[in-house]
C-alpha cells in the first residue's frame, strides 16, 4: 500500500520524494481509512486516504466519496472546520474510489473525550461550539453544492418502517415510535439547508481547545436543518452521560445559544421530533447490523455488540415519549 500511495502522491504533490508509516486505522464500517506521511523538502504533511473498500457496494443513502470530498472542502473553503482535500483520486492512480485529505490531530473516542483531563477545559464549551458549526453547516448554498438526496419527516418515517418490517422482526416500542411520528409530523420545513445527516461522537475530532474537525459527510443530503440538532441530542451518542442531552458533554439550551448566536433559528419542537427520528433510526440500524450479523458471511463480534443496542434505544424512545421524557 506504501508504494501505491508514494506514486499517487507523486503525480500530484510536487517535490513530495515519497510517503512512510502508512497504516489502516480502526473503525469506519463503511469506508476505509488509511493514516500516511507525505514526505516534501519543505516538511512531512500528514495525510488520510479515504476510499471505498474493495467488493463492497455504496449504501443507497451515501452521497458518494466524489461528491462527499466536494462538500467537505466547501466546508472547508466557508471556514467550518473540516479536513481540507488535498487529492481525489483518479483511474490511474489505481488506488480505487475515494479521496486524500489532510490529517487533522485530535481525538474521536467518546470515552475520551468525556473523561480524559486532557479535555477538561474543552467540555465546557463544546455544546455551544458545535451549535455555531452546525450553523456554519446549514449557511452553506445549496446552490454551490452538488445535487442531493432531497428528504423530509414524511420520507424519513417511510424510509424507517419499510426497513423495519423487512427485519420480520415486532417490537411494540418501535411501533409505538413510529405511530408517535406519523402523529407529530411537522411538515416540510420552512427553511431547507444542507443537513450532514450523521454530526455526532466519532465523527467528529475533538482536541484541548475544541472541536478541529467533522468528519464523514457521506449522508449528507438537504432537508430541515433542525434533524442534525435532533440528532446529536440522541441518548446513545452520550455514552453514559444522560444528563447531558448534546453528546454527553453539554445541554440542549447551550446548543441552541450557540447557533443562535451564528444567525440561524432554532425550533425546539422540531428538535424533539428530529431526536425522537433519530433514536428510531439508530434502533432500526441496530437491527439491521444484527441481521447481517446473522445471516453472515461476517460473523463479527463488533456486529453483535452494535446489534444488542436496540434494547436500548427502546429504552430511550419511551423515556422521551413519556408525558415528561427527557
């Protein structure tokens, strides 16, 4: 792998001499990742190689890695802190389908992140500064970015029923949620932005100061911007920290502050409908990943440990559809 990404390197990069310490990282079950250092006479630049994993098909809701590297250097490009590209690969590189980007220091690890020292001054201030990114997210043009995946509350819920019944699988709590979403529909959106689709723990680089960098845009598409702020808010990105709705570090009131501060409109309600989704829609994968588990041919243990956590999110949908749910 060292000596493809050293030819790939060198037909874009001038002076680089080659690249060392190239090594597959964990984690990502949907693509592959891959840490390098381009070697240059002005100094070691730190890359990551994102790429689509040979034999495997693209999920129907990913955006693509194209389509995902234009977005994150617009991003990039509009001051919201995101790797910048540095390369998308081309047919002769010989490398597959994907992108190289610039590697950002940092931590992903909720565990981490939540407990180290190392971020204890950066807790206090996370919840209001990822309100502000997301803002930052949601200002992007929709008329600068490549087409997407246009989708609303009515589309979601369909999309999670139908994926639920194929499991052949009842469960009266998901019925349940889906009875309360069909209920509390808010309808289109007035406001349609660029929404990340997946901006929580482990995609995002946390370090002393803050956040550095969010990662995997690949379900990005348009839709009611208030889903990202729903999703975020999901007990099972909290690890532990329930009382700390925003990823387990921060409440509800500082992340509306912090994207209110950036000029953009937050409505609560929505916010609940969008957690309520989006605690459905966790459970629904969870479900899916236990089938795969299943009927194979991976029979991983990080399959069935991602699996047994629809138990939990049957816990949480009825702590939030109780009269006085958190």
């Amino acid at each position: 792998m060292q000596e493809a990404l050293g030819r790939c390197v060198a037909s874009w990069c001038p002076g680089a001499t080659g690249v060392a310490n190239a090594a597959r990282l964990s984690g990502g079950a949907s693509q592959e990742t891959w840490s390098f250092d381009i070697i240059h006479p002005d100094g070691v630049i730190g890359a990551i190689l994102r790429r689509a994993p040979q034999g495997h098909g693209a999920s129907p809701r990913a955006v693509g890695l194209d389509v995902e590297s234009i977005l994150m250097q617009r991003a990039f490009d509009a001051g919201v802190p995101s790797p910048r590209v540095l390369h998308v690969l081309q047919p002769q590189d010989e490398l597959g389908t994907g992108f190289m980007m610039a590697r950002v220091e940092g931590e992903t690890i909720p565990r981490k992140i939540l407990r180290d020292a190392e971020f204890a001054q950066a807790r206090p201030k996370l919840a209001r500064q990822i309100g502000g990114i997301l803002a930052g997210i949601h200002g992007l043009d929709l008329a600068q970015l490549p087409k997407l995946r246009a989708m609303t509350a009515a589309k979601e819920i369909g999309e999670l029923e139908r994926d639920y019944r194929s499991f052949e699988w009842p469960r009266p709590v998901f019925e349940l949620a889906l009875r309360w979403l069909r209920d509390h529909d808010p309808g289109p959106s007035e406001q349609i932005t660029l929404v990340h689709g997946d901006f929580r723990h482990g995609n995002l680089i946390i370090g002393a100061d803050g956040v550095r960098a969010v990662l995997d845009w690949e379900l990005a598409h348009s839709g009611d911007p208030m889903e990202d702020l729903g999703w975020v808010c999901v007990n099972s990105w909290r690890f532990g920290e329930i009382d700390k709705p925003v990823g387990g570090f921060g409440t509800r009131e500082e992340l509306f502050a912090g994207y209110e501060a950036a000029g953009r409109r937050v409505d609560p309600d929505r916010v609940k409908f969008w957690e309520v989704m989006g605690t459905l829609r966790w459970g629904v994968m969870c479900c899916g990943i236990m089938r795969h588990f299943r009927i194979g041919p991976e029979h991983s243990i990080e399959r069935a440990m991602i699996g047994r956590r629809s138990s939990e999110t049957e816990i949480d949908l009825l702590r939030l559809l109780a009269p006085r749910g958190k």
